[in-house]
C-alpha cells in the first residue's frame, strides 16, 4: 500500500527545492531583468526541470542508468515540456485574474503531479525502454 511512500516523499522534497529554484529564476528574470513573464516562466521552468532530473535519477529513484540514459533523458524531458506547456497555459488564463505568482504557484502544483505520474510510471521504471538486464 505505501510502497511509492519514501518515492513521494524524496519526490516532493527535490520539487520543493525545484520549486524554489524556479522562483529563484523566474524572480530574477521577471522582476529584476525585465523579461515577459511567459519567457522567464519558462527558462525558470528549464532550469529546475534539469536539476530535478539529475536529482531523481541519482537519489529519488536511484534509476540513472547508462545502458537506458537516452531514454531516461529523452522520456524525462518529453513529459517535462508536456508539463511545461500544462502550467505554461494554466500561468496564461489565470494571470488574467490573479496575481503571476499565484497563477504560477497553481500552474507548479498541477505540473509537479504530472510529472511524478510520468517519471515514476515511465522514465525511471524498467519496464519501459530499453531494459539493462541480460
């Protein structure tokens, strides 16, 4: 029943940090350098989604593998722009109502349930890709 229990958990502390390093960013080129928030939204968004990558795949699921690396990285990325383009839309319509960091705090949460359905579902499960066994 609790078998993804500590897979969740690891999860959500490296999207935690995720998700501050994507503030961080998106604070930086929205506030301070002046870019369009859709633009610095996804930069930010780039930017912790290649940390999270490389901080599920050597502690959350401990599933970087070198026989499979191209599909782990291939898989992670399309399910991350996938939910890039989910937030990316949700931080559209609701900017139109709420504050932009408020729709990006919505637009994070909904992308960071996403991703984990994909990444532990497809990127980092053996059954998917090319299988390291012989």
């Amino acid at each position: 029943m609790f078998k993804n229990s500590s897979k969740i958990i690891k999860f959500a502390m490296v999207g935690i940090l995720n998700t501050g390093l994507d503030f961080i960013v998106f604070y930086l080129l929205y506030d301070i350098a002046g870019f369009y928030y859709l633009y610095a939204h996804i930069i930010a968004f780039t930017v912790a989604a290649t940390n999270s990558f490389l901080l599920n795949a050597l502690w959350t699921f401990r599933r970087l593998d070198r026989a499979r690396i191209y599909f782990q990285l291939i898989s992670f990325f399309v399910i991350t722009i996938c939910a890039m383009a989910i937030s990316s839309f949700i931080v559209f319509v609701a900017v139109g109502y709420i504050n932009v960091y408020l729709a990006k705090i919505l637009a994070t949460m909904v992308a960071m349930g996403f991703n984990f359905l994909g990444v532990n579902f497809i990127t980092f499960n053996k059954k998917f890709g090319i299988e390291n066994e012989t």
